[in-house]
C-alpha cells in the first residue's frame, strides 16, 4: 500500500507552486516510507508515497505507458498481477519494471473507463489521459483503500485535490479545516463513517466502487461526473442458488462446501503474494481461524514455514479471546505474537487513534487494532493477512439473530407483534422516542425492515441525549440514511437477509471495519492489510447462494464452519461469535486521563456547540451508578462519541480545548494565512 495525493487546476492554470503537493505528500510518510515521487504537468501534480512489498527495486512511481501518453500514479495491489502482466506482455506491451502500478497505464489503453471492472484487488488509483486531458480518480469495490478530494476556490483560481488521507489536503495550506456537523451525525447514527461525508466541510470520501471522471478539455472548462463502475448485488428473492443444501448437519463434504474452499484457497494465495513476508492476524474467531489455516497449508505445498500470527489480548477476562487464539496457533503450528491491551493501553492510545482516523472514533477496539499494527511494524513486517469480510456476507453478527427471532413474532397474519416488541424493549432500555415520521423516513431510505437498523438504530438514540439545540437546527432536516446513495429499488427485490447485509456492508465495512479497524490504523504504522473474504470471486459465490447457508435457524456463517471443520479444531469451527471488542469505560471511571475532564468541561463543550453540557454532566454522572445491560452500553457509547468529537476536534479544528497534542497548531505555524481566512503555502 502506499499514499497518493494530487492537485488539479479546474480552470486555465496559474502558476502552481509545487511544494504543495510535496507538503501533501509529507503528510502521509507513514502511508510510503520508502520513497516518493512526482509527476508535474500544466495545471496538474501528482504525488506518491511508496511503501514497497512488490517490486522492491523497480516499483518507483508514477508509472506510464510506452510513450508517456498515460501515467498512474497508485495506492494498493492487483493480486492477479503475475497472470496480468504475462497477458498484457502476450498482446505486445512493454512492461519495464516488475511492479503491478505499470500494468494501469497499459490496462487502461486496451479497455478505458472498463479496467475498473477488470481489476482484482484493493486499489485508489489517479491516471492521468494526457491527449484526451483527463483524470480518473478510482476506489475498490469494498472500500479498502481510502481516497478523499475536495474542490476550492483559490487565489489561484478553482482547484480539486485528492488523498489518501484528510492530513494530506489539510497540508496543502488550501484547504480549511471547518467541522461539517453532518460527520458528527453520521457516526451518531452509524458509530462509523461510510461516506461520501467526512467530518470536514467540503471534503468527501470517494465511495467504493467509483470513480471520478474529470474532463479537463481543450478550454479548461472542467466537467466532474461521479460515475458507478460496480455494486454489490444479490439475486431477486427466489433466485438462488440453494445447490445441494440437504437436512442440517450433513454438508460437511458437499460439494458446493468443495466449492467455496477452491475460491478462498485462491483468494488466500494471491495475498501471500508479495516480495517481503506475510503475517496474519489471529483472533480465535472462526474467521481468522480459516484465513490462518489456509496460508499455513499454502505456505507448506511452497516449502516454506507456517505464517506468523499477531493477537490483541484484551485485559479483560469478558472480552479475551487469547486462548482459543493461542489453541488455533498450536494446531497450525504458527509462531504466535501476543500484544496486551487494556483499558490504560486504549486511553493513552486515543490521541494517536483520532489523529489516524481523521474522524471521531467509538468503537475502542480500533486502538487495541491499532497497538496491534504498531507491534508487526516493530517485528520487521509489512503485511498482513485479516478475516474482515466473513461476517457481513454470511451474517455473522449478533443482530441477525434477532431480526431472526423477531421475525418469529410475527408468524401470525396482521399481527405485527415484532414492531411492538421493538418499542417495548426500547421503553425498557430508557431510550429516547423518535418521532413516527422520522422512523418512516428511514425505512424508506433503507428500503424496509433491517437487522443492522434494530440494533444500532436503537444505540443511534444516544445523540438525542446529548446532541445541543445549536447543533440540532444546524442539522435541520438532515437525515444520514439519505446520504448513503443505497439502491433501494434492487434492495427491495432481495430476501430480507441479503437487504439486511447490504446495510452492513454499505455502513460498516467501508466507515469502520476497513478504515478506522483496517487501513488507517495499520498504515499509521506502515502496514498493508489483505482481505481474503473481500475477495472478488469469494463474493460473487457467496453472494448468489441461498440464504441458508448463511444462516439457517440461529446457526450463523453455516458454510464458512464446515470449511473451517476441514482445519481448525472443532470447537472453533463451531464457536458463537464473540464481537471483538476493547474496554468501553475507561473513559468514565474514575482513572482516566486529564484531558477527558478537560474536552468535558462546560467550557470546552460550549467552544464546539455540539453537545449539551447540561445532559453530558448527568449522564457521566448517572453512568457511574449505572448496572449491567444495554441501557448502560448505550450511555457508555454515547459518552465515548462525545469525547472522541471533542478530541477529534482539538486535533484538527482547535488546539486549545485540551492538553493534547493538535494538528490544526502545527498546519498554523507551517503556511501563511490568507485574508480571507484560508491558507497558503
């Protein structure tokens, strides 16, 4: 993986200094240790930061064709690349480096805006059309690689620039950092970030499975489309695929079971290739579990070793999962790297977390994840292998179970007894009232009833808690579903399970498991993440079977378990889901650090108006009293939102809310300010 950032005039070019981009770049070190590189036309410059794991000699950036005519510059890997670049030397291209970045230019000569489809991997790409002056700005089908951009108007004249990361626009000294009240309701909604929304005024996430199409023209008249190369898809309700699915607990060596461990046996030795080593994490999950087994049994038909692991151990003796790790580690014979995390560990990380994130971050697991990249950088590792992916297309979460049983409920005709155990257990759980209207609306932006919407639509309650009335007429009318773009005709041809998945993977995938739990913890230790469930071919088969093998009863994930019975112990391949978590109350006990009381004063609250001050001091007071249940982990979710936007704020808007470390004091001293209150370089 690497760091991409540019710059594009939108208008006929003025001078551009070129240490902008330079400062864009310098921003995502981390992201590209290893080198750099540049590409500098008339109203264009592009930037690379390499972090080298395939062509380690030869795999400078940016790449061009023969005669320069198209240059790419590239974040990712195309995990076909061997059979790619024997294909493409086959029809006559000149290849001359050994890296997958030269096959984009060459890719994009033979089918144009279709390469998109064709590629097979993780990818942010920026490929500049010399003759036909135009760039493409592209992202993966799942949303691995981030890749954000934001146009403005300049003393220059009107720009774009895109980046892997919101540090590198900031830098740019073009680019205000103004807080967009629409993030911080999108992570009160979602408890993730999904875009197109950033926590920043103006600056978007590039969705996955996109691409901006910028057509500069002869006359510098700049069109910008956003265009739909791929999406997720299932087959309308009845149309799949149910194979040879027989009574329970017979399939173990059905054939379609044969199936599905070819395709991820594939999935999991195209991300073994690399030229540096290849680690995984293990959780004792049956997911990595699986991912674990596969490399080892690869790695042994290549002569090599079994693949190292990495495992958080949570100091928490509800939360650990280090023995059934530590039992999946023996079986395989792996060389097992444990790394503690408790609730000290997750305070002190945060500063660094939210400074990764770029945005508010509630899920604390995210920093043990963080402390977990941290530990393969400092072993002398760059990738490593993870099983995200597994639960969002074979219905791996807790609350599919109760969409199951709700659904129970509603067995007899005209009487919807579900929808009336919804509202009492939220009476149960003290949960605020949405108004009917606004529950309505989002049925209808999510196409109908969902199991990811029955629980975190409850936990969603909490900003009704703890949002200001400033930052409620701020809002307006704003509802966050709508931003998601979902394609609610098709969704609602789909058996409810597929709709249900479709959320997950549009929300959590893209805004929290493969972000703040993936690529920009493990980067901001210069660690690439591989997903062997995200593969292309493993979705497309799982996406067409009948949904009972993926849930059948309350038995989630049925066909990846008897893939794993073939080669993990049993009691895994059978194990209950347990969520990866961290401790939650670190920050509302009584030992936590000076900077949450501060980000928590009145006075701080008031300086950022986006919650109320009142409501935030009674419910941290009430929390401390507070028992067991989901009324608690409601509050503490709430509570740990507020002070992951307070930090996110001093971080990156304003630096003296807290004695914490801030990005927007660093940016102050490093450009000069224009009249107008943007910057420059």
């Amino acid at each position: 993986m690497c760091g991409i950032a540019g710059i594009v005039q939108l208008a006929e070019p003025a001078p551009l200094d070129p240490g902008i981009v330079r400062r864009m770049a310098g921003a995502m070190v981390h992201r590209g240790p290893d080198e750099d590189g540049f590409f500098e036309r008339p109203g264009l410059h592009l930037a690379n930061r390499r972090l080298s794991i395939v062509g380690l000699f030869d795999g400078q950036q940016p790449k061009s064709n023969e005669d320069g005519s198209v240059t790419v510059v590239f974040n990712g890997e195309l995990f076909d690349y061997p059979e790619v670049r024997a294909d493409l030397i086959a029809k006559g291209h000149t290849l001359r480096s050994h890296c997958d970045t030269e096959l984009l230019p060459h890719l994009y000569e033979m089918h144009g805006d279709g390469m998109f489809e064709k590629l097979r991997g993780q990818f942010a790409i920026a490929l500049w059309d010399e003759r036909r002056r135009r760039l493409l700005l592209a992202r993966d089908r799942f949303g691995i690689c981030p890749l954000h951009f934001t146009r403005q108007q300049t003393p220059i004249g009107p720009l774009l620039l895109f980046a892997s990361e919101i540090k590198a626009l900031l830098a740019s000294g073009l680019v205000p950092a103004v807080p967009d009240p629409r993030g911080i309701n999108h992570l009160f909604t979602f408890f993730a970030l999904p875009g197109p929304v950033t926590c920043f005024q103006d600056v978007h996430c590039l969705l996955p499975g996109h691409f901006l199409d910028i057509q500069l023209g002869d006359a510098w008249q700049a069109r910008i489309l956003d265009r739909i190369y791929w999406e997720i898809d299932f087959p309308d309700e009845g149309a799949e695929e149910r194979r040879d699915f027989r009574r329970f607990g017979s399939n173990a060596h059905a054939p379609v079971v044969d199936e599905f461990e070819a395709l991820m046996r594939r999935a999991v030795e195209r991300r073994l290739r690399a030229d540096v080593p290849v680690v995984s994490y293990l959780s004792g999950g049956v997911d990595s579990s699986v991912v674990v087994a596969l490399a080892c049994q690869q790695r042994r038909q290549e002569g090599k070793g079994p693949i190292p692991t990495f495992t958080i151990s949570i100091q928490d003796p509800k939360l650990n999962e280090k023995n059934e790790a530590a039992m999946v580690a023996r079986h395989l014979g792996t060389q097992a790297i444990v790394v503690d995390c408790g609730r000290s560990e997750v305070l002190q990380t945060y500063p660094e977390l939210i400074r990764a994130a770029e945005g508010p971050v509630i899920d604390t697991a995210c920093a043990a994840l963080l402390l977990l990249a941290r530990k393969v950088h400092a072993t002398g590792y760059k990738v490593a292998l993870t099983g995200e992916g597994a639960d969002e297309w074979l219905a791996g979460y807790p609350w599919y179970k109760i969409q199951r049983l709700l659904g129970a409920l509603d067995a007899v005709p005209g009487l919807p007894l579900s929808g009336l155990a919804r509202r009492a257990y939220m009476r149960l759980t003290g949960a605020p009232k949405v108004p009917w209207q606004q529950a309505h609306r989002i049925q209808e932006a999510i196409g109908g009833s969902s199991a990811w919407f029955n629980v975190y639509g409850l936990f969603s309650t909490a900003k009704l808690r703890f949002f200001s009335r400033a930052m409620w007429d701020r809002l307006g009318d704003h509802l966050p579903y709508d931003d998601l773009q979902l394609n609610v005709a098709r969704a609602r041809r789909w058996h409810p399970l597929n709709r249900s998945l479709y959320l997950g993977a549009r929300v959590m995938l893209p805004g929290l498991l493969l972000s703040c739990k993936g690529d920009r913890v493990a980067m901001n230790s210069s660690v690439e993440t591989r997903y062997p469930f995200l593969d292309e071919e493993v979705f497309a088969f799982l996406a067409k079977l009948h949904p009972d093998w993926k849930m059948r009863g309350l038995r989630d994930k049925l066909i990846l378990r008897y893939l794993a019975d073939r080669c993990v112990p049993r009691s895994i391949a059978w194990r209950r889901k347990a969520m990866f978590r961290a401790p939650l109350d670190g920050f509302h006990t009584t030992n936590f650090p000076t900077f949450v009381d501060q980000l928590l004063s009145p006075e701080s609250l008031r300086r950022t108006g986006y919650f109320d001050a009142d409501g935030v001091r009674h419910w941290r007071q009430a929390f401390r009293t507070m028992r067991g249940g989901n009324q608690r982990t409601m509050i503490e979710m709430g509570l740990v939102g507020v002070v992951a936007t307070q930090l996110w704020h001093q971080t990156f808007i304003d630096g003296t809310l807290a004695d914490v470390p801030s990005q927007a004091g660093q940016r102050a001293t490093s450009v000069e300010a224009h009249p107008n209150g943007r910057t420059r370089g």
